[in-house]
C-alpha cells in the first residue's frame, strides 16, 4: 500500500484543495455576525496555547468543544468557528482551542495541551461537557478517554465525537508527512487509541462520510471495534471535507447526537 495515497483527501475530493479558504470565509463571517465570543482566552504560556469561546444567549446548559485536524500540522481556532452555530443555537457554549502544530510540537505534546485547553474551558462553563474533534483532532479527543491523560474535568465528559478520525498512528509513520509529524514506534504505540486499554469508558460515538478514503473508514471501524464503548455512524454522501458541515446545524442529527 501507498500510505501517502492512502491518507491523502484533497486529492480525491471536487475542489478539495478550495475548502480552507471557505472555511476560514465561514468562521469569519459567524464571529462577524455572534457577538457573544470570549476570544483568546489562554491555557498555556505560549501564544498558540489560547482558545476561543463561543456562547450562547442565557446561561450556557454545558460545554461542547470542537479539536481542529490538519494531520497536526495546519490550522487553528479561528478556520472553524462556524462549526459552534450549531451546539450555540441548542444553548451550549463552545470552545475551539488551537494548539501547537508540527514539527514544533510532537503529537504527544499536543495531546497533553489540548487537555489542557478542555480543562481551562470547563472551569468556565458549567455542566457536561461534549468533545468533538476531526481527523487529526478526532485523534486527540479519542485521547481523552485514555487514562494516561491528565485531564481534570474527565468525569463531567458526557460523550466523545471522534470524526473521521485517526486512531491508529502507526500507518503514518510510511508517509512523508512524518517527516514533519516526527513519529516513532514508541509515540505510536503510546499515542494510538485503539491501542490502549486504560479507558474511562466514556460514550464515543466515531462518525465517518461514507465517501472518504478507505484508509479513513478502516481506522473508524478500527476505533469502534477496540472500544466497547464506542458506535459508529457513516454518514451517506459525505467525504473528509464535508462530513463536518452538519456541526453547522442545530437541527443535524450530528449534533443531537453529541449533544445528547
């Protein structure tokens, strides 16, 4: 197998290579038209270390968080804001957290700060909280399940929505991308959560567009199938980029799922 083809998208999507101008346009235009934003709010020392916190009108009913993808190395908080129309319209707050990208963070630093950012927003927002991530950020929120994370606020988490995600790092270490990523056996072992055993047990329903890559829907049935925890959904006519879009909406079943 050919990792690089397996795990590219934007490749193998109409117009892929047009979507993060649209997303950046979309989460622009959403922070333009909400007002009720608390805007980087930090959780570490350095500058990426700072979240965004969407919330709704009235006192927020818990807490959902979106992760970012980008294979853990592009993007930020401000690409997805458009992402919280949905949790926001139900009364939710939402936290988007950038986080340090690669190749000037590994990926088990980058675990360990968005921790860190789900327990900075949680001591600001009362009552459950709901995690979401796609790709490389449906990676770090399965992570959150795993015991070997610290993270404080573990016991308020009602549900993890892993999307199209990546839970088993030891494939990428054949791409070039590792060139950046820097993954060696020991941090794929210890990063990959369909690896590990020591969970909390927590609700994880993995969600993944019945368009995308093969290598994408294997590494959800993967997830599903070591996780007794865990569901999964495959959502018709959906591929890598898209499958994120009904986040938008109040009325998705995505989001009644999380939020549920």
């Amino acid at each position: 197998m050919n990792f690089d083809i397996a795990y590219a998208n934007a490749d193998f999507i109409p117009n892929g290579y047009e979507f993060p101008a649209k997303w950046e346009k979309m989460a622009s235009d959403f922070r333009s038209a909400h007002k009720n934003l608390r805007l980087d709010v930090l959780y570490g020392e350095d500058a990426s270390n700072a979240l965004d916190l969407v919330l709704p009108e009235g006192a927020p009913r818990g807490l959902a968080v979106f992760v970012h993808g980008g294979y853990w190395k592009a993007f930020g908080r401000r690409d997805w804001t458009h992402l919280a129309a949905g949790a926001v319209a139900q009364g939710f707050a939402v936290a988007l957290p950038s986080y340090p990208l690669a190749p000037g963070a590994r990926i088990s630093e980058i675990t360990r700060l968005v921790a860190k950012a789900i327990d900075t927003a949680a001591d600001q927002v009362d009552g459950p909280v709901y995690l979401a991530g796609h790709s490389a950020g449906g990676h770090l929120v399965a992570r959150m399940n795993c015991l070997d994370v610290p993270l404080a606020c573990r016991d308020r988490i009602a549900r993890i929505m892993p999307i199209s995600p990546l839970g088993d790092l030891r494939p990428l270490m054949q791409t070039a991308m590792n060139d950046t990523l820097k993954i060696d056996e020991a941090e794929a072992l210890a990063e990959s959560p369909v690896l590990t055993d020591a969970r909390a047990g927590i609700p994880t329903t993995v969600w993944v567009g019945a368009d995308e890559r093969p290598a994408f829907l294997g590494q959800a049935r993967d997830l599903v199938l070591a996780w007794p925890e865990a569901d999964l959904i495959i959502a018709p006519d959906r591929h890598h980029f898209d499958v994120i879009e009904p986040l938008a909406d109040p009325e998705s079943d995505m989001v009644a799922t999380l939020l549920d």
